[in-house]
C-alpha cells in the first residue's frame, strides 16, 4: 500500500499502519495445547512478539460456540489473560457462550495478528445521485459536472463527473488520494472545517454554482461561505475568491466573472453584479452605464451601491413597512438600473449580461459595458403570452443566442423548460413540461445537436435528463442518476442480526432499511416496514434528523429503535428482526419510555437494556441560550447562576444550560429485559453517544471530551482535535461516573456532539469476542481495542467513492472510508457504515497466524 505525503495529520493517521507493517507477523513458539482437567480444559500457547490473541472454541463444522479471550499479551493483557507474559495458559468449562454443556467434538482455535482486508461494497453505486441535483456544468469535452445532495442533515461536498453518454467517469471532489502525486498540491487530507461534522472537507457546503473555465479549471461557489472557490483539474482548490451574498455567478467569454452580491429585500444590501477578473480576483470598472444613464466614470457593479463599492444603506424597516413598500406602484428593483431577487445570470458569445430577476419575473439584458438594453417578461404558452412567473434558471446558448428558461409550471412542485429564439427576437420555439421542480440547468453547445442536461426529480431521486435540442423541436430524451434499485443514500446508524442481517437507517431517505443477501449473492435493500407504520400511527419529531439510534440483540434477534413522539415524549421499540413486535412485559407493548432523548442502546448478554440519555428540566430564570454550564464561571453573576442550577435536583454531575431555561444532563440508565428501569444513572457522563457492553459486564461509551479550558472550534480546527474532542470511557458493571470511576479512558474518537447538540451522533459495538470497535470519523477511520484499552488494530484511511477496493480502478487505498459513521460485527465480518461514500463496506477480520487441535 502506497501512503501519500501529507503534513502532521495524516502522518498520524498511518503511522500506526506503518509500524505494524514493518513488525513481523507473530507466531506460536509452543502449542496450543489442550490438557483435560477436572475442572474442563487447561488450553496453553506461547507467541513470539507482543500482539493480539483470540480464543474460541469451535465445532466440528467451524461454527463458534465459546469465545474465551481476546486482548493484547503483554503488560495491560486484559482478562482471562496473565499480565506481562507472552506465554498463557487458560481454562474452558466445557460450556458454550449460554452456560450449556457442549457435546461432540470440539476444537480450540487460537489466532493472532489481526489483519482487516477489504471484503465487499454494499449498497454501492457511484452514478446514483441522491436527492437532488444542485448544479450543473458542462466542460471543455462535453463531459458534465453535477453537484447532487444526497438528503439529510448535515453537510456534503460532492461534485461528479459523467460523460455525454451519462456514464459515470469519476469523483472530482472530494479528492482522490489514488491520483498522482504531482496532480495534488496544497492539503493532502482533507481537513476538518466546523465543530461535530461527520466528514472532513477541504471544502465544507454544497456547491450550488458550478461553472466550467477553459483550461479544467473550475468555478464553484459553496452554501458554506458564500464564496467563489477555483478547484483544479484534480478536484483541488487553487484559491478563494471575492466573498458573496448570493451563490449565483456567470464566466464570460473573456473570462470575466459576473458575481450577484446582495440579498433579497433587504434595504442595507440591494442586489447587485460586480465583474471580477477570473484569474486574478481583482474588480473590473468596465460598466460604464446605469441603465441607459451614462456615468461620469466606469464602475464595477450593476445596481444601486454607494460610489466607494459599498451598499447604500436605508433606514431600517420592519414588516409590515416593507409589506406596504412592495404593493406600491414602483417597488425598489423595478427599474432598469437595479435588481429585486436574481436567481440566475449569464453570458452570450457577445459578453452581453443576461440577469434573471424572479422579483421583476423578467430576464433583463444589459451590454457588456452595462448599458440596459430591454428585457425579456412574457413567454408564448398555447399561443397566449404568459409571465416568467416562478423564473428559476436561465442560460444562453454561444452558437446562436438561443435563450432556455425554466420557469414555474402549473403548480409550484412542477416546472416548464421554455427556448426561446433569441433576444433580438425573443419568439418561443418550444416548451417542454416536468412535473417536478427543476433544480439546476446547463448547456452542451458544442455538442451537434445541442444538449441540455435538466436537473429534476423522480420518485424522491435526483433525475439528471439529456435532452437534443433539434432547433425547432425537441429529439430524445434520456434520463440517468436515479441508480439501481438497491443503492444506498447516505447509511448512517448500523446494526446487524446473527444470520448476517443489516439494518441500517439511511439519512438520505429518511428511512430505517433492512439489508439482506439474497439468494443471487448480492445485498438487497427493503424499507424496515414497523417503522413506517409507526411514522403513520404516531407522529414523530425529528425524522431526518442525525442523532439515530439503533441496535441488535443479536443473542436475542431483537431489533431496538429509539424515537421522539409527539406530545409523549422518547420510547424505546422493540422488534424482532423480521419486523414483529416484541413486547416488554412491563408495559404490556413493544415500547417503553424512557427519561430524555436515547442516543445509544446496548445490550449484554443477559438481555438488560443500557440506554445513554439526554434528560432536560424546564427551570425559570435561566438563560435562553445554548451554553454549558461551566461557561458562567470567574463572575459573580456566573457564580450566582452556578449555585442556582447547582441546587437544583439532578441526577448528573455536569449539568449543562440550553435554551429555553432548561437545565440538561447526560447519564446511562439500565432496563431489564422485561422493560423496568433497574438503575438510574448507572453512569453520569457529558455528552454520550454510542454504548457497547461486554462479556463481564464492562459497560463502554463515546462522550464528548469535557475540560473548562478547551475551546471546541479552536479544536476541531485539525483531524486530531476534532477525534480528540471524543473519547471512549469504560465503566465497571457497578458504573460510575465519568472522571472518577471510570477503569480507562481512550481519547480519539468520533463523532461525537456535546449535551446541547441534536445533531450526529457516534456509533460504536461490543463483538461477541469483546472486541470493542469504535468509529474516529475525523481520522477516517475505525479503530479496535481490547476491554483493557489496548489498539488492536486501525481499519481504513481517508479515500473517496472512487477508491472500491483491489478489484477497482484504484485498489489503493484498500480500505478507504470518507465518513465512517457507524459499525457492526457478525462472526469475523465488520461492516461500517460510511454514509458520504453512501455505502457499507464489509471487512474480513483474519488473523496472521492460526493454529487449531481438538479437545479430547
């Protein structure tokens, strides 16, 4: 495997990688071997170096009945293990994992040197694009570039390129770590950018403007900031551009750029067009006209600024002012000179400026050295003229001036695509209809004949069509992104059966899906049907949310899904895995109530039920605002507000403040089986995530790091502080609380959100071997440990959706993740959930060396 050049950050990510590579793969210096005693069987073996062992206990078939050890041998072995010795000796019962007696013949399988490979890619279609489309552009070669929302919270960077054909060519952005070394300048990782993301961009946002320039450059502008960025051929970022009010900007034919700054209706920013050199950034004075007022001296702008560039400022009015301003005769905007609501520009092969106003419902047509030239506010629908009501995109074909707009079709969820001939004679040659909103527009004019590729909608999937335009008629049409039947939006929570069911909540439809392998082989994905009759039956909060919980009892087959309802606050549901309800016989149905918002489930082997909860009290007097507690410190009025909130009965030690006057804390409370609330606050924690439980009742969970001095954004400024923000905390089977009682505390991981956040939420999973598998999304990766702490192992590094494994058109990264987000074991099969490469990926948990004798 070959490893990129990167600053600190990605040094860290691989350096544990490197040392276990260049380490030699352990071996079995004597055994295993098996003596019969009266108490069972004394199984002894000694390995050469330091590493991890796994211990079971198989049939004559290979199936696992008793998982007797894992851990790292040396100074901190966990249990059953001898510290500080490399050669053990342990002691099986004759007994399988339920405490029965095994009869038959039975081997004791020994391995060590855990070694994940890649297995398989589930739910994997490069081509599907999710949800919608937010832009398109078309390249110097026909190929078009698409910027697509996969759905869901949270934020997504995600621009790809298909050919004229629509087959699927490549990933720009996020970058692919395969490339060439010389085709990828500046930041090799991409770098963390907010607090609590689930992937690290080198650029945060959707790109709802992309613009292709000669030379593979490219042009696009993210939701994030407003500005306009230059990416290169590769996907990289060259340089930032002149900030933005509006995310609407057009490339002219000499390769200025005409940027819409401004924002609608409001009185101290009138929209405006500045014009900007597309190399270098610097502003252009080339208008030399208002309207069809000519200036004593050329300016940069289109639109009513002061002289020095800056926006006029009016006095500030309140509603119904402004309600009263618009029913007036001549409402600001109106006129030639200024602007009202752009919502797209563009450029002929003449410079000339095309600016669509949906505020006038007119196209305004201005020379390229700003003069006003007319405007275009009527289109010919069934030989009536009809208003640009609803105008939403505009562009301008270069080889002969022919105008495409989409405007509002008979409703507003439906769309019209209108040609017209030309501005100098602006005659509609043809409409065409969809019945979904069109999302985005772009032009293929040295295609023969032309195409345009329409962003639209079909059955809830981004729709990308190409459309001939045959001059006088439309020719075929054809229509590609909505993917195969079983593609995966953006999985994100993760759980799995013991037949090797997954289950899986995808963000990106908003539904919790079931994932099977069928008898052809492949996976194949059903809406998990309890859920959407219980969305129908009881109304739920926060359905596309990011914080989802979900687990699988997998001794038990029973599926857990915890939820909001509607004026009844959190419950805890229970199915089996073919989607029947189990109930708890404390309530009498498969729900029970629980004390505040679950954000992980887990379950030991007993059946008891652990929950890590959010609970909230509405107290008077305390600020509206999203700020933890210890933020009202070194004052008096803090320390006043402190010894308020502090006498106030709460169950957890860190108590934190969100509005509107609630206090919030975090704990882990524990449920029987039968649903009846055996422990409250078993653990009191900050802000927890996701839980696993052991085979001794060792009880694990990921909090969020908490420390009065650390500044969170100042953190997650790099990978390593945004995974150093988490931690994972093993409590004892009494529990505890955090920073007293807690046996170890490994800090990296993530993600993980903190006690006022509603949004992600980290996943991790105990396997039936106790090997405790966590999620470091930040680091692009998924790290194993034993029950004492130790590292067993590093799964995965960052790679896009490009990099599909050894069989791929680039094998290297092996593993590669961008968003490992959520994780579950079945045997020696890990899945992880990597839901901005919208997929699962299965990795074969084998071993360097494997040793095996009967017990007799």
């Amino acid at each position: 495997m070959r490893f990129w050049k990167c600053a600190g950050v990605a040094a860290a990510l691989i350096c544990g990688a490197v040392a276990a590579m260049a380490e030699e793969s352990p071996q079995f210096v004597s055994g295993p071997k098996a003596k019969k005693t009266d108490a069972g069987f004394e199984i002894a073996f000694e390995i050469s170096r330091s590493a991890d062992v796994l211990v079971r206990i198989v049939d004559a078939g290979g199936r696992v009945v008793r998982h007797l050890g894992c851990g790292v041998l040396g100074e901190n072995a966990p249990p059953p293990f001898e510290k500080g010795t490399l050669k053990q000796t342990i002691l099986w019962d004759g007994r399988d994992d339920s405490g029965k007696p095994i009869k038959g013949e039975v081997f004791v399988r020994v391995e060590a040197g855990l070694t994940p490979a890649f297995g398989e890619l589930i739910g994997y279609d490069p081509s599907f694009l999710g949800v919608s489309v937010r832009s398109l552009s078309v390249d110097e070669q026909g190929n078009v570039l698409v910027s697509a929302s996969p759905g869901g919270a949270g934020i997504d960077i995600d621009i790809r390129i298909f050919d004229r054909e629509g087959r699927y060519v490549r990933t720009l952005t996020p970058f692919n770590p395969a490339l060439p070394e010389e085709a990828r300048p500046g930041v090799m990782v991409p770098k963390t950018t907010f607090f609590q993301s689930r992937g690290m961009y080198t650029l945060r946002g959707d790109a709802n403007r992309l613009v292709c320039a000669p030379g593979g450059r490219l042009f696009a502008a993210w939701s994030d900031g407003s500005c306009v960025h230059v990416l290169d051929q590769k996907g990289l970022e060259i340089k930032e551009q002149q900030s933005l009010g509006l995310q609407v900007f057009a490339l002219g034919p000499s390769g200025a750029l005409y940027q819409v700054e401004g924002h609608t209706y409001n009185d101290k920013a009138p929209v405006t067009v500045k014009k900007v050199d597309g190399v270098t950034g610097k502003l252009l004075s080339d208008f030399a006209f208002a309207g069809r007022e000519k200036l004593a001296a050329p300016r940069f702008y289109l639109g009513t600024r002061k002289d020095n560039g800056e926006a006029d400022t009016k006095e500030k009015l309140n509603s119904n002012q402004r309600n009263q301003l618009r029913k007036k005769a001549k409402v600001a905007g109106d006129d030639e000179a200024s602007f009202r609501k752009i919502v797209d520009i563009a450029c002929d092969a003449e410079e000339n400026i095309y600016v669509a106003d949906a505020g006038k419902g007119a196209v305004k047509v201005y020379r390229k050295d700003g003069c006003y030239l007319g405007e275009i506010s009527t289109y010919s629908l069934a030989g009536a003229a009809t208003p640009l009501r609803g105008l939403r995109q505009a562009t301008i074909s270069r080889r002969d001036g022919a105008i495409y707009l989409v405007v509002q079709g008979p409703n507003r969820r439906s769309s019209r695509l209108v040609k017209m001939k030309g501005f100098e004679e602006p005659k509609t040659v043809w409409v065409k209809e969809f019945p979904k909103v069109v999302t985005a527009l772009a032009i293929d004019g040295s295609a023969e004949p032309t195409l345009l590729w329409v962003g639209t909608k079909s059955g809830g999937r981004a729709l990308l069509e190409r459309i001939q335009d045959l001059g006088g008629k439309i020719g075929e049409v054809r229509s590609f992104g909505l993917g195969k039947p079983d593609s995966l939006g953006r999985p994100l929570a993760l759980a799995a059966s013991v037949d090797g069911k997954l289950f899986t909540y995808d963000i990106g439809f908003g539904r919790y899906l079931s994932v099977a392998r069928g008898e052809d082989g492949s996976w194949h994905t059903q809406v998990f049907e309890p859920y959407e009759a219980l969305r129908k039956n009881r109304p739920l909060y926060g359905v596309s949310g990011m914080c989802k919980t979900l687990h699988v009892d997998q001794a038990r087959g029973h599926v857990y899904i915890a939820h909001d309802i509607r004026n009844e606050g959190w419950h805890l549901f229970r199915w089996d895995t073919e989607g029947k309800p189990v109930p708890f016989p404390e309530t009498g149905t498969n729900s029970i109530r629980t004390r505040g918002k679950v954000r992980g489930i887990a379950t030991d082997r007993n059946g008891s039920i652990y929950l890590s909860v959010v609970t909230t009290k509405r107290l008077p007097g305390l600020p509206g605002k999203f700020v933890p507690l210890w933020k009202f410190r070194e004052s008096e009025v803090k320390r006043k507000l402190q010894e308020y909130v502090e006498s106030v009965e709460s169950e957890g030690p860190y108590p934190s403040v969100r509005p509107p006057g609630r206090i919030a804390w975090a704990h882990i409370d524990e449920y029987s089986a039968a649903g009846s609330l055996v422990k409250k606050s078993f653990a009191s924690v900050y802000g927890p995530c996701g839980l696993g439980v052991d085979s001794r009742g060792g009880v694990y969970v990921m909090d969020t790091y908490y420390d009065v001095n650390f500044n969170a954004m100042d953190m997650a400024s790099t990978a390593k502080g945004c995974s150093e923000i988490g931690s994972l905390a093993k409590f004892p089977p009494a529990g505890g609380r955090r920073d007293r009682d807690e046996e170890w505390v490994h800090k990296g991981v993530s993600s993980v959100s903190g006690l006022l956040c509603n949004c992600n939420t980290g996943y991790m999973t105990v396997d039936a071997c106790d090997r405790v598998v966590v999620t470091d999304t930040a680091r692009f990766q998924v790290k194993i440990l034993d029950t004492a702490g130790n590292i067993i192992a590093y799964v995965g590094t960052y790679g896009n959706r490009d990099c599909a494994g050894p069989d791929s058109k680039y094998p290297e990264p092996e593993i590669a993740f961008r968003s490992p987000g959520a994780v579950a074991v079945v045997g020696d099969d890990l899945f992880v959930a990597d839901d901005l490469n919208k997929r699962i990926l299965r990795c074969r948990l084998g071993y360097k060396a494997k040793a095996e004798v009967p017990l007799r």
